[in-house]
C-alpha cells in the first residue's frame, strides 16, 4: 500500500500501475540497456531516435480511428488523480443536457404549452382573469336608437295619403352591461342575473336631445285594439267607449325619451290595474321593455370540461330552447353569446350563434370576406345568415318562426312573445331584404345594405369580439283591424316604430394590449422553447461528442502508450545527451536539464554506424519489456524518472 500511495502521490503518475516487484525489474533492465546504448555513440542514438519518432507517429495515427465506444469511454477518463483530482464532470455533464435540452424540445413540441395555459386562462374560475372581464365588461358599448317620426298623420288618418316617415336620430345610450349575483353550479355551469343599464351621450348623438318633439304611435291603443279585435262584441263596444272617454288618439305628439322609456296612458294605467299579470309596467315604452331584465335568470358554461364553450349560454330561464319557438333551429340557444365572447379556437366553416333578449330568438352568424384589423388584433367579420329574417319563403328551415302556423310577409319575424302580447315584428332596418309589399305601404323608408348590414368582428383563437355592430328594426304589424273605427286605417299594415344599433366601435386600449400580449406575443414562446431547446441540444451533444473524440485522438490507448514508444525518443536524447534537431517537448527539457549535470561527454566515443533495419531491432528489443502504463500526454516521458535516477547512481 505504500508504494501505491507513494505512486499516486507523483505529480505526473500514471493512471494503471503494475505490481511494484515487476515494476522495480523493468527498471533494472531498462537502466542496463540504456547504459548499452550510450556506448554506442551519440549518433547511433540519434539514427534511434528518429526511428522511435516514426513508430511513435505511426502509433498516433493509429490511434485517431475512433469507434463509438471508445468516445463514450472518454467521458469517464479521469484527468488527473493527485489531490485535484475531479472526474470527467465537464463533458458528461454537457452530455446530460444536452440530452434534457432536446428532450425538452419533444416535450414543448408535444404538450404545446401556450396552448395548455390559454386554455387554463378561458375557463371561467371566481376572480379569474377571464371571469371578472365577462362579469363586468370594460368595454364602451352603446345602443343607437333611431325613430321613425310620423310627418302626415292627419292626411293618413283621414285616409288621404299614405304613411310617410321620416328617420330621426341618433339617440345614443351607453350600455352598462353586468352580470350579478352569480353562482357557480356542481355542472360546471354559473347562474346569474344580467344588468343593462343605459347612460345618455349627448356628445354622440348628434345634436339631438331626448326631450325632442316627435310624432310616434300609440302603442298601447293600437296593442289593445290588436288583440281584442276578433273577441266579442260586447267586450269591443266596453273599448270604444274607454277611447272615446280617453280621448286616445292612434298618432300622438311625445318626447323621444318618452317613446323609448315610456309615457303615461290611461289605457296603460287601466291595465296594469285589471290585468297585472299581464301588464305589470304603468307606462309604455320601447326600449324600456327591450332592457327590463328584472325577472330573467340565465346561466353560462364555465368551460371547465370544453374551454372553447366558456361564457357561452347554457340555458335561458331555466331551458335550452326558448317557449315561443318549435323545433331546434328557431329555439335552442344553447351555446349562444349575448355579445361578451364568443366561441373559442372558431375554425373557417363554423358558424357562431347570437342571442339578445330584444331579438327573441337566437340567429347564426357565418364568416364573410377577408381578416381585419382592429388595433393590434386581426379577427373576422361574421355576420347575419342569409335571409336571417325570412319566414320560409327562401329558407325552409325559417318555417318554425310562423307563429301558429300564420307567417308574416317575407322579412318579418313576429315576436309577439316576447313583448307582452303586443304586436311586435322584427326586421332588417328599413325592411332591408323584405317583401315588396312592405315598402308599398310606407313612404320614407330607404333600404341599403351598406348602411343597415349587421357584423360582428370576431378574433377566433378567443372569441374575444372586437367590433360589434347588430341592427334591428322593431315594427308594429297589424291583422284586420275594421272593427275598431278609430284604428281602421291600420289593418293589414306594418309601421316602422325604430331601429336600433347595438355596437362596440373598438377595443379599450388597455384591452388591445393585454390581448396584443396574449395572442400575438406569447405564442412565439412555443416557438421558441422548442428551437431554442432543440438547437442547444444538439450544439452541446456536438461539442461533447467532438470533446470526448479530440481527447481519444489525443490520449494514446494503453495498448500504444505500454509499449514504450513515447519513451524511446526521450529516453535515447537524455542518455546521450545529444540534440538531434534541438527541437525539444517540455517534458523532454524538464528531464535533460534534470540529468546535466551528471552525464558524462561523450564526444569521443568512436562512431559506430549500424544497418537501419539492425537499429529497429535493437531499438524493438531495448523496449519490448517497458511498463504497460496509461498516462495523459506532455506527461509519458516522466514516469520513467524513476528509471534514469537509477541509471545516475549506477
């Protein structure tokens, strides 16, 4: 154990040590020979020298074809083994990670993360991200509200001219939209109960004023004489006393704020009193009852099994399908937006549904034309289905909008429902798209379908709307109305009350640019994990693997290092003392300098000169025995220091 330690004590020490005995005899021997060829001459030594130089190239050429295995090998020779000793820490640890670099990259290629973490965001959570931006919308949408003022009532009335109308606006309000007292459900769902409250712009509307003089319908006369016009006579003889006593006129003079939000009638305040489960409201006004959401409760998927549906309606009052409607198409408003956000990740061909309380009835919209852009996000624009308001004429499937089987004329949709009983039809503005008829009728109004086309701007990874624009135009359509004298000249006709544009120009900025983050930003982080990953991780498997074989080319194997030709050129200069070309390692200089002193001149040792390939044997022969020792280069002459101590004290 001694000469163990003693061995690998030495700076320069060999790595495979032999058994001590033999070691001391290679010495032996190797001194003797050594001590023979010094006699030689100078010169000899030199000729056996050079001749050692060559098998030595010979040996390092031979040892620069590497195999797999012996470059996986290097990674675990160990660099030095004195009390610095550290083992091949570096390469192998580029190895590893280079390996978890790539395999880094598979993992990011594979689980996509952004796509895990945009999905995770969607989904509705209490104080989510996501959630608090639905529950309370940070977002300017506004109605603009547009009335169609009566110009020649007097001349219509007594039968002389048609009804002509004259377009007035815009009334424009601020949406306030709210979802409150929301709960959230064991199916994944949220109840809640929607809040619309609407602020005046007088900045936005134009120069107009809500106390502005127009001339409108008598909504709640003409809703009267609607209904009861093919019930008994006895109960139409009790409502033509109670106009005549009234004093109700069909056309009568109001403020538009009253028009829209309503205005006090005797006929209203008759029956809210007789009929309250009926008309529970005292005054009648449009748009009032468009936003009385006071008894609607609704409830929304989270999204928590399917992100793409977050947001969207479950069900509506407590049902998937609206009361009103037969069959599927025309009720169900199952997955429906009400305008916050639409379906997520929308592919080219998918439509997406719309459901607004004021349009009774939910209506599919498709994608038309090319990208947009609005601030930094790109969406598409989706608008209304074809022949949306038609009753079956063109679209069979718009059948199940007649109600009672009794369809209105092509481009109106009845939704008497859904205002209290009165006669109430929908349309395009300005009967856009409707039947002849309806534009006969009334003067004044003018179709054009740039103006009056609806769109919504959708961006489709998020369903995030970034433009709305919905117009819809609410008439008053009546059937035979003979039996009433004072309303007579309203049979079978349909009057334009308004229209109305629900709409968000734009984005907040402060919402353009956190979704600017999310959409157009992160996404590049995938990208980037997984080339960045990829790219270190073959760059570090490359530079290890090119490390690992430079050391092989390098470092001679034991098999060429244990043979002694590292030491024959170094060894046969230190014992002659004799430059050859004065071109020295300085491993070399290190061990003639160390002897210098105490060689002996051999300048006048008689030359004797030797057949080449008698040389190479003696030179073969001299070293054959040399210690099979493995050591790292500018270090193999050194370990046969021990040799030539040996060959000084002899």
């Amino acid at each position: 154990m001694k000469d163990f330690a003693k061995i690998f004590s030495r700076r320069y020490s060999a790595v495979n040590v032999q058994d001590t005995e033999q070691q001391e005899q290679q010495q032996q021997e190797l001194t003797a020979n050594m001590q023979a060829t010094a006699t030689t001459g100078p010169y000899t030594a030199c000729s056996m020298s050079r001749n050692a130089e060559k098998q030595q190239n010979k040996s390092l050429k031979a040892n620069r074809k590497m195999n797999p295995a012996g470059i996986l090998s290097s990674f675990f020779y160990e660099r030095k083994s004195n009390k610095r000793a550290r083992s091949p820490k570096c390469a192998f640890l580029l190895l590893a990670l280079g390996v978890l670099a790539i395999t880094t990259a598979v993992l990011v290629k594979i689980f996509q993360p952004y796509d895990l973490i945009f999905k995770w965001k969607l989904t509705m959570a209490d104080d989510g991200e996501i959630f608090n931006l639905w529950a309370k919308p940070p977002v300017d949408l506004y109605i603009k509200i547009y009335l169609f003022n009566i110009t020649n009532a007097e001349a219509f009335l007594a039968g002389r001219e048609k009804m002509n109308v004259e377009q007035v606006g815009p009334y424009v309000y601020k949406e306030i939209m709210t979802h409150e007292n929301i709960t959230f459900n064991a199916n994944n769902t949220m109840s809640t109960t929607p809040s619309h409250p609407l602020v005046w712009q007088e900045h936005l509307s134009e120069g107009r004023k809500e106390d502005d003089q127009v001339v409108m319908l008598n909504i709640a006369m003409l809703a009267i004489s609607h209904l009861t016009a093919d019930k008994p006579l006895f109960l139409r003889m009790g409502l033509r006393t109670l106009f005549a006593t009234s004093k109700s006129l069909p056309i009568v003079r109001m403020t538009a704020k009253e028009f829209m939000f309503g205005y006090q009638s005797s006929l209203t305040t008759l029956g809210n009193t007789f009929f309250s489960n009926w008309i529970s409201f005292e005054k009648v006004g449009l748009i009032d009852r468009m936003y009385d959401f006071s008894t609607d409760y609704e409830t929304f998927y989270t999204g928590a099994t399917n992100p793409a549906i977050s947001g969207l309606y479950a069900t509506y009052r407590g049902k998937t399908n609206l009361p009103q409607w037969d069959g599927e198409h025309c009720s169900n408003i199952e997955l429906a937006s009400d305008g916050t956000k639409f379906r997520s990740f929308i592919q080219p061909n998918d439509s997406i549904k719309f459901f607004r309380k004021s349009m009774c009835r939910p209506i599919n919209l498709y994608r038309s034309g090319e990208p947009q852009t609005y601030g930094s996000l790109t969406g598409y624009k989706y608008v209304f289905e074809e022949n949306a308001f038609d009753n079956g004429v063109n679209n069979e499937a718009n059948k199940c909008f007649c109600r009672k089987s009794k369809c209105q004329p092509q481009g109106l949709i009845d939704v008497t429902d859904c205002y209290y009983g009165f006669p109430i039809s929908l349309s395009y503005p300005h009967f856009m798209h409707g039947d002849a008829g309806l534009l006969d009728n009334i003067t004044g109004v003018q179709p054009d379908e740039q103006k009056y086309s609806s769109a919504f701007v959708v961006q489709p990874e998020s369903g995030l709307p970034l433009s709305i624009s919905a117009k819809v135009q609410i008439n008053m359509h009546f059937d035979d109305l003979s039996t009433f004298r004072q309303v007579s000249r309203f049979s079978h006709l349909t009057v334009p009350m308004l229209w109305f544009d629900i709409m968000m120009p734009e984005l907040p900025e402060s919402l353009d640019t956190r979704f600017n983050f999310y959409l157009n930003i992160l996404p590049y982080l995938d990208i980037l994990g997984y080339w960045g990953s990829l790219l270190l991780g073959i760059a570090l498997l490359l530079y290890a693997v090119t490390r690992a074989t430079l050391r092989m080319s390098n470092l001679p194997q034991m098999n060429n290092i244990s043979d002694g030709k590292y030491s024959k050129v170094n060894i046969l200069r230190g014992v002659t003392n004799v430059h050859c070309n004065d071109v020295y390692k300085p491993c070399e200089m290190k061990l003639l300098h160390k002897h210098e002193k105490n060689q002996q001149t051999l300048e006048d040792n008689v030359i004797t000169r030797h057949d080449d390939m008698d040389m190479e044997a003696g030179v073969d022969l001299l070293y054959k025995e040399m210690a099979a020792t493995q050591q790292r280069q500018g270090s193999f002459a050194l370990e046969l220091e021990p040799a030539l101590s040996g060959s000084e004290s002899g």
